[in-house]
C-alpha cells in the first residue's frame, strides 16, 4: 500500500502542480460565464443597427411599422435602464419596478433618483436595433410587384452598401420589405422579406406581428366588433398555479427554488461527466508515457502490477476530486459573494434573487453531493479500468485512439439523454439506461431527483459495483499482461486470451 | 581425465556446478536453476543455469536475441519462467527483495516534466527509502558524478548522457546490494562512459554484486570478474576472463625465407596457414606462450623477417561461441 501512495502522489502533482492544470480549472467556470453573457453581450454590442428599407405597395402600413419599432426601442430602454437601475442603486434598497410598457426615460430615472448610489454615472440607452432608410428613387416609384422585385433582387445582388437619402455615410443594407394588399385571403398585407442574412428573424417577426396586429384590429372595427371587449380578451390569461405533491400542505406551490432542485442533479451529471472524461484522459496519457518510455519496467522491478495500477488509479482520482472541488468551490465563492455583496438576500425582490442562497443549501443539506462523490467514484473507476488496459495494449497515444474512439461514443450517450430524461426521470428509456453500468452513474444521479423506485437504486448501485469489481479484475489481468509488451497494439483476440487465461 | 576438465558443452564443469550449488562457504547472490521461458512455441530462454557469486561484477554477454533481456526480466520477477527457478540474495523471487536490487533497463527514459533529483529521489522511495532519506541520498550521487548543478532541472532539458547518468543513479540511490545494468553504455560518450565505469567500480569496492549486460567486450573485459555468454537462450560459456581466453587458441603470423617444416614436430603448434599476403598463421594450443615458439625458430635456424603474436581478445571469444548462431538468429 505504501508504494501504491507513493505512486499516487507522483500521479497527483504531476497533473496538479502544473499550471496548465489549475489554468483549465479556472477556464472552465469562466467559459460558463462567459457563455452566459456572451448572448447579453452580442445584444448590447456585437449586433450591429439593421438598416432596412420599406416598399409599402398598399400605401398606408409604415406609421403600423414605425409605431412597433418605436415600442420595441422603448422597451428595450426600459430593460437596458432596468440592468443599469439595479447595478446602480443603493445596497439594501429594493429597486423599483420600472414598467416595460409605458416607459419614461426621464420620468423614470426622477423617480428611483433616491435610490441611486451618489456616484452613479450617467445612464447610456442602448443603441438603436433598427432604422428604416429612404429606398432609393428608382425602386421607390415603382407600381408593380413583378418588376419592383426584379429591380430589388439586382440592386441586393450588386451589393449591401448603400447611401440613402438624407444620410452622409454608406449604411450596409439588413433588409427589402415589400408589402402588398393581398387580395385572395383574408390575412391582410403580405409581407416580401428580401435579406441574405436568414438567420436574425427578429426585424421580421417584429413587422410580421405589427402587420397581422393591425389587421386583426381593422377586421374587429369592419365586423363592428367592441374594441375594448376584444383588447380585453386578448390579453387574459389562464391563471396557471403549478404545485408538488411532494411538498408540505400549503407550501405545495411550485417556484424558482423547486425547478432548481429538479435541475440541479442535472448540473451536476454534466460536471461528473466532464471530471470523468477529463481524468480519463490523464490515465491514458500516464500509462503511455510509462510504456512508450519504458520507465514500467523499472517500475515493475519496483513495485507490483497491482500497486502501480492501484496508485495510477488513486492518484488520478485525487485529481479528479480537487478538480470536481474547485469547479464547486468556485460556484460557492461566487454565490457567497453575490449574497454577501450583490445585495441578495432572501428577503430581496424576486425568486431569482434567491438561487445563491437556494444552491448552497441545496449542496448542504440534500443527497447531491453525497451521491455525486459516491457516482463519481464508482463511474471513474469503471471507465478508469478500461482506459488503463487500454493504454497497457498500446505504445503511442496514436494507437490507443482506436479504442478510445469507442470510450468516447460510449460516454457520449448519457450527454445526449441529459436533455431528456430530466423531463421523463422515470420512463422507460431512463430505466433501461440506467441498468446499464457505464451509463449507471450519470443517469442515475439524474434520475434520484424525481424519486425513482427503490429497487432501482439499489439495483443499479449493486450492479455498478459488481461491474467494478469485474473491471477491475479484468483489466488488472490484461494491465499484468500488455503493458511490457511493445510493437503493434494487442488485436481483440489477443486482449480476450489474457482475459481468460488461467 | 581429470573431473574438473569434463565440460558439460554448455560451458559448465560438472564439479564447478556441483560446488557453486552445494558449497555453503560460497557466497552466492544469484542462481538460475534450468529456467525456461516460452513465448507459446518459441524458446526466449532454454534450460538456463547460471551462479553470479557475490560481490562481482558478472558481465552478461550475448548477441541480439539471445534471451538477455527476458532473462533479466524474469531474475527481477517482473516475467515469470515457465520452468525452472531463480534465486536471488537467497529468495526465491527479486519481489521479496526488490528493495535490495536496484535495476537499469536496456531501453532508457524518464518522466519528462520531474526535475533530475525528484526522480532520483522517488525511485529510491519505491525502495523503501523515506522521503527525506531519499532526497538526501539523490543530491549526494548527482553532486559525486559531476550533476549537482542540474539536480534541479527537468529531465526534457537534460541531454541523453545526462539522462542515462540520472537513470543509472536512480538504479542505485537505494544503495542495493544488487544490480542488474542492462546496456547501460550505449548512447554514452567515451568521458560519460568512464564515469558510468567509475560508478561500477565503485559498487564492486563496496562488495555490491552488479550483473552487467553489454554488447561492448571492452567494458566487459576491463570491468567483469566473472562471464557468461548467452545465446538461442542457452549459456555457451560461463567463467573468467582467463578461462575465456582459453577457449580460442593464441596466433602468431610470422614471415620467413626459410622452410618452416622444422616446426611440424613442435607440439604446441595446432596447425599451419599459409597467408595470401605471404606468410604464415600459426596456432599454438591453449596455454601456449608465443615466446616458446620464438625460442624454436632460434633454435633451429629459421630466419624471421616477421614475427607477430595476438592475445585472444573476448571479442574473439564471442564471434567464436555465438558467432554462427547469432547469424543465423539475424538471418530468421
């Protein structure tokens, strides 16, 4: 055991005591953030102001578009005001509701005024999304659609800059709208969306939604319908109440803090696999060095199979577990801070505000972090068993990525079934995954959120563990076998002899 | 005929095996009792039987493919023999002494991220050496063999030489009372190799046994007390220097005017040559002192123009004992 802990360490610092190592354990979480902001980001600077033009061929539907633009741009002032309000305001103030309806930039900014940190800078609205440019005289004067569309389809073809009327710079073109009376249904203009870029709809669905508006209410006054009746309609909603039986009699609302206990063993199945998938990786290039090197063999006169493969596989999992503790370790110091120095507490405004203090309860006191140690474990040596006898049969990296092609398709699945099973813990297809035991780990600890039957986890957990123990046996007999061996990699035959061999 | 003269063919004495094994005065660190190693039909290692008295350096000579390298395995217990059984400092398995057996493979490579005194240092933890121990220990071997001023630097900036010096002192920083150096000159230059020298002739003043597998018969004749030359998995000689030298006969090339028929009744002569270049080679018995010879040709009259006498070298020995085996290996 002493050299087996020997050799643990050694595995230990040599992946630990790098800087590569701690750099990619601080990237991870940042690439999290990252991800995050980068759709708020791209919203607030990346996307650049659509100009397009308006061929309105029925005569009357601009003021209809240029009302919605001016309501969106309100609206998205009033969200932008909102961020910049609760960055801005005093610690232990409950900020203001700002409406996202009626808003009044400087109405508004009187109001919350007393609320504000005296060194608030200055508010900056966001820029404008989009601006409806002149179309240019040629196409403007234009009656008839097959030939509008004719000139439209040349002037896009010849290029996207362009310098309107009225304009001292080239603006590069986003989109030709063309509206029609449209005469053989009854759903009002059509809209002719001329753009290369498909992918960005919003400029579309906005005028799409102004147009079919404005058409429901001309239709409402023709039928001679009550325009307030109908407006009313219009906006009711069903009162939805979503509750649990599983929770206290009158508590059984279900909230923000409710969805994340559901999703959070999710978060926590993707964290295992990434620590899995990581370690596996160090395991494999481990075993090759000490085989392409042929450092084993003076291993091998040092200490036996056995101890190397148990210190190899210690080691690693030490690596793994200060990995898994400092991805978790960061979210608590970033949720403690938020709560310590956001300002949020579990009396501050809305459920949102509540997810710090509701995720470090939930890893203090539930059944995720001990089931997330003890799947990890199980799951790791599992997998770490196969890599290691893996990397026995082989002399290069090169020629264990056959076989790994195979580990890596394999640990592929329980990603796929993370964006299902959440919604059908308990279906058929989750059970079925979760007897099998590589996929054990993940889709178990996804599966316990929703109360799977007993028999079920003590089944897969007794399963897991059989299936461990014969991994490890199996692999130790195929380790003790290859790893002095050098030249070609082991063919299946090869690997299946040592495996049965008396 | 005397016993001691009754060669078993394999290099043995039928009395030298005898006492080797039975003799209690002797004291042995290594015996190899008709081991065999079998790769499915191939032989590695046949019937192989082998002592290596303590406190010697035993050279372990062989061509390519002789069995050297499966052998050392197996007297490490890293394989085992599919028959036959080892001995080594008295145990039936290096396993159970591996904290006295220190051990230098043919093929040579570190971890390329450790710096050259953590290594140093944690092969000789896996020798039962405490941590500090072995620290201490590592910086005395670099700092003795002129690599203190690297004990700090990463084996990936270290160069071959120094490389293979850090893996020789990590063989023996657990100061083992045996060690088994396979090929450890190849790749060194000739001032490295006089320090790896040092280094053995060091372990042989402090009474520790070392096994030293080499293709280079100059190392091997200057370091090696005792010989044993393998090949296809059998040992064809085991013995001294000497006795090695015995085995192939002494030449003299000599040039005269005269007839050398005068010589034919000479006893010590095995046979005559006559040389392409002119001249004759002749070759006396084992044993036999060119000076003998000199002395005849004065004798009886013979006028020499040349007279060149050559030592058996052990290179000589080696083409001779395995020399057509080992062609034949290279030619399968």
């Amino acid at each position: 055991m002493r050299n087996a802990l020997i050799i643990a360490w050694r595995e230990f610092a040599e992946n630990a005591k790098t800087r590569g190592f701690w750099f990619g354990i601080l990237l991870f979480p940042l690439i999290w953030i990252v991800t995050a902001q980068i759709p708020r980001l791209l919203a607030a600077k990346g996307t650049p102001t659509r100009h397009f033009v308006i061929v309105d061929l029925t005569g009357r539907m601009i003021p209809v578009i240029e009302s919605a633009l001016q309501r969106d741009g309100q609206r998205r002032e009033a969200l932008a005001f909102r961020e910049w309000a609760a960055d801005n305001r005093r610690s232990g103030v409950s900020a203001q509701q700002i409406s996202l309806e009626s808003f009044d930039l400087q109405t508004t900014l009187n109001q919350i005024r007393p609320q504000l940190q005296t060194n608030a800078g200055t508010f900056t609205p966001p820029k404008v999304k989009f601006r409806r440019v002149a179309p240019p005289a040629s196409i403007a004067s234009l009656g008839d659609l097959s030939q509008l569309e004719v000139e439209v389809r040349a002037w896009l073809r010849g290029g996207l800059a362009y310098q309107p009327r009225g304009m001292d710079e080239e603006v590069s073109l986003f989109a030709v709208a063309i509206i029609v009376e449209e005469t053989t249904t009854k759903t009002g203009p059509a809209l002719r969306f001329w753009s290369e870029n498909q992918a960005d709809t919003d400029l579309r669905e906005l005028m799409e939604e102004a147009l079919s508006r404005d058409f429901r209410q001309r239709e409402y006054v023709r039928l001679g319908l009550d325009q307030k009746v109908i407006t009313g309609l219009e906006t009711a909603r069903t009162e939805v109440v979503n509750l649990s039986p599983r929770k206290a009699e009158g508590e059984e609302r279900v909230g923000l803090v409710d969805l994340l206990r559901q999703w959070a063993p999710s978060g926590f199945v993707y964290l295992l696999w990434v620590a899995v998938f990581s370690i596996a990786q160090m395991l494999l290039n481990s075993v090759i060095e000490e085989k392409s090197n042929r450092i084993i063999e003076v291993l091998l006169s040092s200490v036996t199979s056995t101890e190397l493969m148990a210190g190899k596989l210690i080691g690693i999992a030490a690596v793994g577990l200060v990995m898994i503790a400092s991805w978790i370790g960061t979210l608590l110091v970033v949720m403690l801070w938020l709560v310590r120095f956001g300002g949020m507490t579990s009396q501050s405004e809305g459920a949102l505000a509540q997810v710090p203090l509701e995720l470090m309860t939930l890893l203090g006191d539930s059944w995720i972090l001990p089931a997330f140690l003890l799947y990890f474990f199980l799951g790791y040596i599992l997998y770490a068993g196969v890599i290691l006898a893996i990397g026995s049969t082989c002399d290069t990296l090169k020629d264990a990525q056959n076989y790994m092609g195979v580990i890596v398709l394999l640990m592929m699945v329980p990603l796929v079934a993370l964006t299902f099973i959440p919604r059908d813990p308990n279906g058929p297809v989750a059970t079925f995954l979760s007897w099998i035991p590589f996929y054990t780990p993940f889709v178990m600890m996804n599966r316990v959120a929703a109360g799977p039957p007993l028999r079920d986890i003590l089944g897969t957990l007794a399963l897991l563990v059989v299936m461990d123990v014969l991994v490890i046996w199996g692999c130790g007999r195929i380790f003790r076998a290859a790893v002095l061996r050098t030249g070609q990699p082991a063919s299946l035959v090869q690997i299946w002899r040592w495996l049965v061999k008396k | 005929m005397p016993s001691f003269v009754c060669r078993l063919g394999l290099g043995y004495t039928v009395n030298s095996l005898k006492n080797r094994w039975t003799d209690p005065i002797m004291n042995t660190a290594l015996e190899l009792r008709e081991v065999t190693k079998l790769y499915g039909d191939f032989r590695a290692v046949d019937a192989l039987s082998l002592v290596v008295p303590t406190g010697c350096v035993c050279g372990f000579l062989g061509p390519n493919g002789a069995g050297k390298t499966t052998t050392l395995r197996m007297i490490l217990g890293i394989i085992e023999p599919s028959t036959g059984s080892i001995s080594i400092l008295g145990k039936p398995s290096a396993m159970h002494v591996r904290a006295r057996v220190g051990y230098l493979p043919e093929e040579k490579g570190l971890y390329r991220k450790m710096k050259a005194v953590d290594l140093i240092s944690y092969f000789a933890t896996l020798k039962g050496l405490s941590r500090r121990h072995a620290d201490e220990r590592a910086l005395n071997l670099l700092n003795r063999y002129g690599l203190g001023a690297f004990a700090q630097t990463k084996a990936e900036a270290l160069s071959k030489g120094m490389s293979q010096k850090v893996q020789v002192l990590a063989s023996i920083a657990h100061d083992p009372e045996f060690v088994i150096l396979d090929e450890p000159f190849s790749g060194l230059d000739p001032v490295n190799q006089g320090v790896l020298e040092e280094i053995i002739m060091d372990l042989r003043a402090r009474g520790r046994t070392v096994l030293l597998s080499t293709h280079v018969m100059q190392h091997a004749e200057r370091l090696c007390d005792r010989l044993i030359i393998l090949a296809g998995g059998r040992s064809v000689f085991d013995g001294t220097l000497a006795e090695a030298r015995a085995e192939v006969p002494a030449t003299v090339r000599l040039k005269s005017l005269d007839s050398l028929e005068g010589l034919r009744d000479l006893a010590c002569i095995r046979g005559f040559k006559a040389l392409a270049e002119g001249g004759w080679e002749l070759e006396l018995s084992a044993g036999t002192d060119p000076q003998v010879l000199l002395e005849a040709c004065f004798v009886r009259r013979i006028q020499l123009s040349q007279f060149h006498a050559t030592e058996t070298t052990l290179h000589d020995v080696f083409v001779k004992k395995v020399g057509l085996g080992a062609r034949e290996a290279v030619c399968r």
